[in-house]
C-alpha cells in the first residue's frame, strides 16, 4: 500500500514521450466540409492533462489526422466557467460536444460513476485503471440512458491531503475541517473523525488561505497547478484516491458523425488514454516534488519556493483505509447508488480488490 510510486515513473515517462512524438494513427477520412466541435476538459488549463495530453492529441492530433477537417475548439473549466458537477448535462444537452472530468464530480446525475474510484478502494494506479477497464461498459448502459457515451478514462495524480495544520497520521484529521473531492472522500473523512466540506475546486483556495478550512483532499499535481502549497503547509503522500476521469461525449452526436470521422475519434482517444493514465504515475511523483522542494524530481509541475513538509505514511495505513471502505464508504455509495450497485460491485468491481461487499 505504501511503497513509492517513483518505480514506474522513467517508464511512463517513456511512454508518454513515445505518445507525443507519433501523430494519431490516420484513419482513411474522405475530403469534406469542416467539422467543428466544442470540448471542454479539465479543472485548470496549466495542468499537465491538458498542455501534453488533450492539446496536442484532442485538439492538434485530430485536425491533423483529417486533413484539416476537424476543428476541435477546447477549453479548460475555468475558460468556460465551469465548476464539475454540471459537465454531463452540458453534453447531455448538446451545448458541448465532448467534455471530461472527474466521475466522482459528476456523480450526483449518475451515482454509479463514483463507484469506480471510492476513496480508500484503489491503493495503486494499476488497480485503479482495471477497475475503470471494468467499470465502462456497466457506465455506458447508464449514461446511455441520458443521451451520453464514456470514451475514455485517465486519472489524476494520486489524491492527498494538504494541510495547513500539522498531521502525521490520517487519524490526525480527527476535528478538522477537510475539503473533500466527492461524496466517497466526505464518508471516509467523517469515518476518521474529521468534518468533510464541499466547495467548488476554485474556491478551495481562498478557504485554505483564510482558514475556513483546514485540509483539501486534491491531487498532488492538481493542488501544485492552482497553487494550494500556498496556503498550505503539510503534505500526507498516501494517496486516497486517484480521481479517475473520463471523456464525454453527446451521443446523438457521435452516432451522427461520418464512420472514418468516428473511427479517428476513437483511435485518437484509446491513445488519449494511455498517455494519460501513463502521465497520472509521473505526474503523482513529479507533483509530491514540486511540492516538498526536491528540485531533481520535478518536471512537469512548478517548484514551490517554500516548500511543504512532507509527511509520509507509518504504520498499517493501508488496512486502516480497507477498514473504512467496508464500514463508512461503501456503505454510504450503496446507499446513494441503490442495491443494483451492490451487485455490480460484487460482480465486477470486488474480483478486483478482493474486498466483497456485505450489506449490514
């Protein structure tokens, strides 16, 4: 559980070089009228995700594999003024063509999502990727149901805590406030004894800063790009969660494209996946870097001129967390979800993880 990420890290790195340098597998797409199309992808535009993975592959990648035809006007949330939570009905309602974010974000219009990623669930990335390989064709028969179809998936750099008081210990959050990133994270804090927060990933700065909070729950890259180290103090390395994402798209829309149109789309976002659950090892480290001041390490991010105090785990964290997902979080998504999640978590989800689900 608590061994370091930094194994898979040269690879990834390797990977992702190889995914930036070849241009999208050109599918045989006829001349044509231009296609435009309006995406919106993730939460600030200084991310890694976006710079080396959604510009150059989504927006660049398929203009270029079609000759010019389609023309892909992306946008960060904050460009748009877009919070999370409202990403699926934007697709849904046809105002974007396509648009990502973190399922747990937008769970609250379809809660199975968020059992894809529950916090304490997924100690490493690799689990976290099969569950989500798993998990798509069980979300697709429910987004299909709102005129939506899921992509692809990619996470984000492992989910931790910043603090801006002292802690050595999950346990320490007993008493805190503590921002949490979707309702999986808010039953694992209330478990461990802390007041879990719900705000809109912009505000969180401001809170930290002024104390109306006193932990955020966000990746170690994310909490880098928007500058959390800040007002922040202590970083605990045990990832939580990895915020697993996923791509979007209007369904009446991608049925309507021409097949080699499609047929692009989909080459182009299998390698949008790799690339990115590639970056999410690299970026988990590379961000841990940044923020504590280990100059070598940090690549992608920005090194902070005050560094933060890194904390990492001691102990049996691990089983401490295993603890929490079968008493609090669970529980919590079952009951949010409803019994049908009970049985897809058993079917397909806990052959992974190895930990069955019991109704108490």
């Amino acid at each position: 559980m608590n061994r370091p990420l930094s194994f898979t890290a040269s690879a990834a790195s390797f990977a992702i070089a190889a995914m930036f340098s070849a241009a999208p597998a050109s599918a045989q797409v006829p001349a044509g009228p231009k296609i435009a199309v309006q995406a919106i992808t993730q939460v600030a535009p200084n991310l890694p995700q976006y710079t080396k993975v959604d510009q150059p592959m989504l927006r660049d990648g398929m203009n270029k594999a079609t000759g010019g035809r389609v023309e892909v006007t992306l946008s960060s949330w904050p460009e748009r003024n877009v919070n999370g939570p409202e990403v699926l009905r934007l697709v849904r309602s046809g105002q974007v063509d396509i648009a990502a974010g973190p399922l747990t974000t937008v769970s609250g219009d379809v809660p199975m999502l968020d059992g894809v990623d529950l916090s304490g669930m997924n100690p490493d990335i690799r689990q976290a990727r099969k569950v989500a390989d798993a998990m798509v064709p069980v979300a697709n028969k429910e987004l299909e149901k709102l005129g939506i179809k899921l992509v692809a998936t990619y996470p984000f750099s492992g989910q931790m805590l910043f603090c801006r008081k002292p802690i050595a210990s999950l346990t320490d959050i007993k008493g805190l406030k503590v921002r949490t990133n979707g309702p999986s994270a808010a039953d694992l804090v209330k478990g461990l004894g802390g007041q879990p927060v719900s705000l809109a990933f912009g505000e969180v700065y401001t809170a930290l800063e002024r104390g109306t909070v006193d932990c955020g729950i966000t990746g170690s890259g994310s909490g880098n790009g928007v500058k959390w180290p800040e007002v922040t103090t202590h970083l605990y390395t045990l990832p939580l969660s990895w915020s697993t994402a996923g791509y979007f798209v209007n369904l009446g829309w991608w049925n309507k494209l021409e097949p080699a149109i499609r047929t692009q789309f989909e080459k182009t976002f299998a390698e949008i996946q790799e690339a990115q659950w590639n970056l999410g090892v690299e970026a988990t480290n590379d961000g841990i870097a940044c923020n504590v001041g280990r100059a070598e390490g940090c690549k992608l991010h920005t090194l902070m001129k005050k560094p933060m105090v890194e904390v990492k785990a001691q102990g049996n964290m691990g089983a401490l967390l295993q603890q929490e997902l079968t008493q609090d979080v669970l529980p919590g998504w079952i009951k949010r979800c409803g019994e049908r999640c009970a049985v897809v978590y058993n079917e397909v989800i806990a052959p992974i993880t190895g930990i069955k689900y019991t109704a108490k």
